[in-house]
C-alpha cells in the first residue's frame, strides 16, 4: 500500500507511490537489549531458543486481551556493514505447530511489512484514530497460518545498517539479505525448520518475491553448505511486473473506470513510448549504478518513456499524463471508489512537502510521480469516524504512524531500543536509492524458472486498484502462454457472494477479487483471507 504501499510513467512512478522516509540509526546494535518490564520470560516458552524468547512479546500498548503468541526483534545479516532487518511474528491461532509459515512482504520499494501488513491490512490487530488503541482484526491471516512479516531492505521502519553506503540498494542484494534473514530466522525458531513456508505480499513485492524465491531454490541446491528452505510457493497481489505492460494497462483502466478523458488516454498511448522501458539502452544495461531515490508517481512509466522520446513527443508525452492526473482529482488511486482522507496530519504533509492532500494543477510528470497521490492514494491524517462501525478508513496510515512512534509501543516491540534512530518511523521511506534498472526490468524470466522449479504460484488482482491494475496484471500473464487447465469462471467467497473470477493456468492461478483496492487484505478482508485459506490449502476457487 503504498500506505501502504510499489515505476518509468508508472514504473518510477510507483516506486515512489510506495515508500517514505527513515532516517538511518548511529551504530544501533541489533537484538537483545530489552527492557526489563517487556521481555518478561513465559512459562510457555521453555521449548523455544533464548533468543527468541528475548524477543517474546507479552502485550503490546492499547491491545485487548488476546492469546496471540508475538515475537519481534532484529535479526543481522552482515556483521561486516552492521546490517539487521526487524522482524514481526505471529503464531497461528488455529495449530501452529501444524499450519504452514508464511513470509508478508509490502513493496516500494521501501514499504513497511509491519506498518503495513501486520498493523493494516492482515495482521491481527488495526490501530484506532490517533494510535491510542488496537482491535482485533477478525480477518486475520494468522488464523491459519505463521505470519512473518520483515522490514526490508536495511533503512525500511526499524531495520538500519552502520554503513550510508547500504542506503543505495537493488533488487539481488534486497533478495539476498532477505534469505540471509530467513537463515538465521530459522536458527532462532527451529521448531519451524520444516513447516511448509510460502511468500507472500503485494506490489513492489511483485519484484521482491520472485527475486527472494529464485535466491531461495538455487540456495537449495548448494547440498550441505546450508539447511534448505521448505519452500512451497508464493502468492503475490497487484504486483508491479512488466513496466511496459503495467503502465499501458494503467492508462486503459484509467479511461475504462471513466476517471480520464478519451483525448488523455489516447494523447498518452500514442505520445508515451512504453515499450522503451524495457529493454534498456546499452548504456543503461552496462551502468550498474544508476539508482532513483523515493518514489514517484502513478504510471511507473510514463516518465521514463517521455524522458528517452526527446523533443516535441517527450512534451505532449508529460501533458497528456499531466492532464489526465488533474482529470482524476483527488481520488484514491489505490482504490478509486474508496474515500481519501482530508485531513492530513504534519508527517503526511511533510512527506510530499506540501501542506494539502490535493494535487497542484499542474507540474512536470517528474513532479507528478514524486507528489504521486499523497502517500499511496490516502494521505494519512486524523479520522473524521472511529474505525470500530465501517471497516475502511481513509487515514489508517496516520494512526499506524502515530502508534509506532510511540516510545512504549517500540519498547514492546523491541525496535529502535537505543532511542537512536534520527527520525520518526515512517511507513514508507525515502532514505533508500534503488537501483533504476531493476524497477524498470520485466520480471517474467524468474516466472517461467520458478514454475519450472514446481512451485505452486497464485497472482491475485484488487479490480478497482488503478495504479497496478487488474488489466496490466492479465495481459502479463499472457505473455507466459502458459496452457490453461481451468477456464476463468467466478469464485464465490465464504459468505456466498462472488469473490472474484479466476482462472487456472498449468503452473499459476490467476484471482481478481471483486471491490478490492491495492491492498487486498485491507479492502476486502473477508474475500482476502478465503483466497489465502483456498491456496494454502490447496483448494480449487
């Protein structure tokens, strides 16, 4: 979500709809400094190692009684640089020493996993206005499985690195200390050595997961150097994964909702060259070091095409995508039928260094993508409504903010126990660079390996997400030819309604799930957690 969370006019673009900014810790050291009133012991825990029971949570700040079983802490992964990546686990409440263990991951690049996935979307608590209190998401994904959720990479919410250097980063070495991670992990909580494990996430996790998955099967085959990852399959949602293709399917859902005049979208198709995102130039392909900071816009695209067409195109390429982010106003684009919130508080207005949620009436499309829709479509700010009687609220973000900056609930947490980190945490962050050639590469190859290696696959699509829609996502798929094994049909949710429509493909579902925005699990949580439950569990939608 972006709030949650993902780039050329939409890939650079989207990049930036999902991330904000952390400042980096000064020599923070990682793990086990907790506080003598949090990490109290349990007699529960007798099974489990010293570090993880270091890093058992008893309660955390405004909860409601639970039996959740929670552990968070900092697990390193390059003693050499100072690296450590913060982690959230929750056990199951079902059986967790039976139900598989699923890694969440948001995107970004530079999206929060626990500002996102565990505070607002699918954990199992959601915080109330202001980040006083948390309640019980019924929803939650922990309902049938381990869910493990990591900041990443280095300089996301509580994960840091000693060296500024480790603030320019890409995808390999992401995917990297991302399975590092998982090592050690595993070495702390053995217990889930051998649980069946699956990814999943969204967005600009559409780069992160197939990169994490292929590092994690080729790690495999290196016999006696490392214990194997049981490894099953992964599910990934609106993910950002063929720029080219991603941005043209933007530009077409735009128009087919009726947000963008006809004169827009065809100005921009025939104006915007996306096929030019990818393959780079050879100079790009030879230059390694070509990064972006922050996030940009709504077509990860857009910009780039403009940028490499020169002269007159280039012009009429950024006024048509300017003119048809004006057409929409000021409309959530991660769920456009969703309200934003319209009052923002100070960290959103200071993330776009604006002091308005609206979106001046004109700038460069190199504006657009930076001021992009205020924080992934919904500026955070104070709610105008109590979350406890509709589910959706427009300014979740806010309080997700707001409850992880307080001193108490990072204490409980076991994050930033120092008091060092220079700056408020921030669901997204700008304090990364990303490398420019792996947002804008095709992710397709490490599709056609990862199925070849067997591994189960399901693509999900929120249909009323406009900044990586549905359509995007279909016509990618396409681009595999996989043989179709089921033909695309309706698949009806647990409370009788259609869901969605899904069809099977030999090596990979495809699901859209009807009503949802960017973030699923948020948007439409009954409809998410059946789609989750049926893919674990390997049932036909």
């Amino acid at each position: 979500m972006a709030r949650r969370r993902a780039a050329p006019l939409l890939a650079l673009g989207l990049l930036g709809l999902f991330g904000v900014s952390w400042a980096r810790p000064v020599d923070q050291q990682a793990g086990l400094h907790v506080d003598a009133d949090v990490g109290s012991s349990d007699p529960g825990l007798d099974d489990y190692t010293v570090e993880a029971q270091a890093d058992f949570v008893p309660s955390l700040p405004g909860a409601p009684p639970s039996k959740l079983r929670i552990f968070a802490g900092y697990v390193t992964v390059d003693e050499d640089a100072g690296r450590a990546l913060f982690y959230t686990f929750v056990e199951s409440t079902r059986s967790p020493k039976d139900d598989p263990l699923v890694l969440w991951l948001n995107g970004g690049p530079g999206c929060s996993s626990l500002g996102g996935g565990f505070l607002a979307e699918l954990g199992p608590f959601y915080p109330t206005p202001g980040g006083e209190q948390l309640i019980l998401n019924k929803w939650a994904w922990n309902r049938v499985a381990n869910m493990l959720f990591l900041e990443s990479p280095a300089f996301v919410g509580f994960s840091y690195s000693n060296s500024s250097r480790d603030a320019r980063v890409g995808d390999a070495r992401t995917a990297r200390d991302a399975r590092q991670f998982l090592l050690r992990w595993f070495d702390r909580f053995p217990q889930y050595r051998d649980h069946n494990f699956h990814i999943s996430g969204e967005s600009y996790a559409g780069h992160y997961i197939p990169q994490l998955a292929s590092a994690i099967v080729r790690g495999n085959k290196q016999d006696g150097k490392e214990q194997p990852i049981n490894l099953k399959g992964f599910l990934v949602g609106n993910a950002l994964t063929v720029p080219e293709i991603d941005s043209h399917g933007a530009i077409d859902f735009w128009w087919s909702h009726g947000i963008i005049s006809s004169e827009s979208r065809d100005g921009a198709l025939n104006n915007c060259d996306f096929a030019s995102l990818y393959p780079l130039t050879d100079e790009e392909q030879e230059e390694e070091e070509v990064y972006v900071s922050a996030v940009e816009g709504p077509l990860p695209g857009a910009a780039a095409a403009a940028a490499s067409l020169g002269g007159r195109r280039a012009e009429k390429c950024d006024e048509f995508v300017n003119r048809a982010m004006q057409e929409m106003g000021n409309i959530n684009i991660y769920d456009i039928y969703a309200d934003v919130c319209l009052t923002p508080g100070p960290s959103a207005a200071a993330a776009v260094g604006a002091t308005t949620p609206r979106r001046p009436s004109a700038f460069p499309a190199s504006q657009a993508r930076q001021l992009a829709l205020m924080l992934r479509g919904h500026p955070a700010g104070c709610s105008t409504r109590p979350m406890l009687g509709k589910h959706y609220d427009p300014c979740i973000d806010s309080e997700t903010e707001a409850y992880l900056n307080r001193r108490d609930v990072q204490l409980a947490l076991h994050a930033n126990v120092s008091g060092e980190l220079p700056g408020p945490w921030k669901d997204c962050t700008q304090a990364i660079e990303y490398k420019r050639r792996d947002v804008l590469r095709t992710i397709l190859p490490l599709y056609r390996e990862l199925i070849d290696a067997g591994l189960k696959i399901l693509v999900y699509s929120g249909d009323v997400d406009a900044i990586v829609p549905v359509i995007g996502t279909r016509n990618w798929i396409r681009e595999l030819d996989l043989p179709i094994t089921k033909p695309w049909r309706p698949w009806t949710s647990s409370t009788g309604q259609v869901g969605g429509w899904t069809v099977e493909h030999q090596g990979l579902t495809f699901a859209s799930v009807r009503g949802a925005g960017h973030m699923v699990p948020y948007t439409q949580p009954e409809r998410a957690l059946h789609l989750f439950s049926s893919y674990l569990e390997e049932l036909t939608l």
